[in-house]
C-alpha cells in the first residue's frame, strides 16, 4: 500500500511538470505577480486643522449692577432696596484663524437687545424723605477681540477657555424716577456712553464635519457703565444730573456654529492598485 501512494504523488508531479511546460510551448503568459497594495493617505485630524473661519452665535444675558449713582444721593441717607435688570438676548457674528492646533483667534461684534432696569431707594434728610422708583432700558453694542486656548480633542469635542477685550455703547433710555410720597415724577432721554469691555470664555465645540462645528459657551462679560440723559421732572421744576449705572456686566449662555474657509481633514483616500 504504501508503494502505491508513492507511485501515485510522483505520477502527479509529473502531470503538473507535463502541464507547465505544455502551457509555455502555447505561448501563454504567466499570470501576473501579486504587489502590495499601496497604503490610504493618512486624513489630518480635523481639531488640529488650521485655517480661517466665519462665525454667528446668539445669547442669553443675566445682567448684573454693582451700583447707581447721582449727586442727589450726597444731599441725604439713601438706602437702595433692589437694584437689577431682566435677562434679554443677543446675537452676533465674527470671523477669526486657527494658529495652532491649540490657539485660535477671532474678533466679533454683537447687538445686546433690550433690558429693562428695575430700582428702588428710600432716603431721609434733615425735614424730608421719600422714595424713588427707577425704570430704564439698556442696549449695548459690544466689539470684542478674542483668544482661546483649545485644551484637548477627543472624538471631535474640544474644550476652551479664552479671553477677550474691546469696547462697547451703553444706551439708556426711557428712563423714568417716580417719587410717590412726595408726587414728584422725572425722566430722561436717551444717552450713551463708549466704554471699555473685557470678557472672559469657557466652553464646548463639537465638530459636525470637517466644515462645521457647533460651540455651546459661557461668558462672562464686563461692559463699563452707562448714564442716562439729563433727568427732567415732568412739572418743569427743575433738572438734575443724568443717573449713572456703574460696572455693568453679564453672565451669559451662547450657542454658536464656526464655519471653516479652508480645510484638509476628512479626504477620501483613493482606490488601491492591485497588479502592474
């Protein structure tokens, strides 16, 4: 038996030796040599992409006051029992770069929408006292320059912090001071003051895709004060200072989207060669 298997593996080597070289007498080519396919280009990773970008992003504010202040308040003991303003909203727009994968950099401008200003204040002098109701609105422009540091990308989430200074236009209008123990009733016209504004960032980008990405933020923002006009008493019987809202700043939530100018994350690397 165990010639017989010998018999048959050299029979078989032979065949395929006869068959070989049948194939070469035809004339027919050997098939061709196998290559390595060559490697995808590897993408960039699309946090760490650089170039321009083109922004807008809209608000909620949450003002706050440290102060009111008018050469009235000298003449008595004034007491001030609220002072503060409703929350509004804001919208804006910017452009800015991406220098590193860590910095960026962008300038933006924003409309900061209405707010109404709510205060009361009670105060004694030598033979009189009373109270005063105040109500006014605030707008503002705000022009910030900004720089934030992109801490970390993970599965296209970065967070960052980040500052920025610049300036805003403070108007007060529609401000009114009612007087009601003493029936006296003032207001102003509109007024506004330039001031310098700073702001500091903290938040959220997540890339939808290698153009988009979407920024969820909190700022904090200082806007400087404001005054309102010259205050008229409605009797015509007299005019004081206008009235000054000192260190006026928000807290605010915003949400945004950056969309990128240029790009190089994200191409599709092109079909392997598989024989030459």
């Amino acid at each position: 038996m165990g010639k017989t298997r010998v018999a048959l593996s050299a029979f078989a080597l032979v065949l395929c030796q006869v068959a070989g070289a049948h194939a070469a007498d035809l004339g027919l080519p050997p098939p061709p040599p196998m290559i390595d396919a060559a490697p995808p280009p590897i993408a960039s990773d699309c946090c760490t992409d650089q170039g321009w970008y083109f922004k807008g992003f809209l608000g909620s504010t949450s003002y706050d006051v440290s102060s009111i202040d008018n050469a009235a308040f000298d003449t008595a003991d004034f007491t001030f029992h609220n002072l503060g303003f409703e929350a509004s909203g804001f919208g804006g727009l910017g452009f800015g770069s991406k220098l590193s994968p860590h910095f960026r950099w962008d300038a933006t401008a924003e409309y900061r929408n209405r707010a109404t200003f709510h205060g009361l204040d009670s105060y004694e002098g030598p033979g009189f006292s009373g109270t005063n109701d105040y109500e006014a609105t605030l707008k503002s422009w705000a022009m910030l320059g900004n720089i934030y540091w992109d801490i970390v990308c993970w599965n296209g989430l970065t967070p960052y912090v980040g500052a920025g200074i610049g300036f805003s236009r403070n108007y007060i209008g529609n401000f009114t001071d009612i007087n009601v123990p003493n029936l006296g009733v003032a207001y102003a016209n509109t007024n506004a003051t330039t001031e310098f504004a700073w702001a500091i960032h903290a938040g959220f980008a997540f890339e939808v895709n290698d153009r988009v990405t979407l920024d969820l933020a909190y700022r904090y923002i200082n806007l400087g004060d404001a005054m309102s006009d010259t205050v008229i008493a409605y009797d015509g019987s007299g005019t004081a200072d206008g009235l000054e809202f000192e260190d006026i700043d928000s807290h605010d939530v915003m949400l945004g989207v950056r969309w990128k100018f240029d790009h190089c994350c994200g191409q599709a690397a092109p079909m392997p060669v598989a024989f030459k």
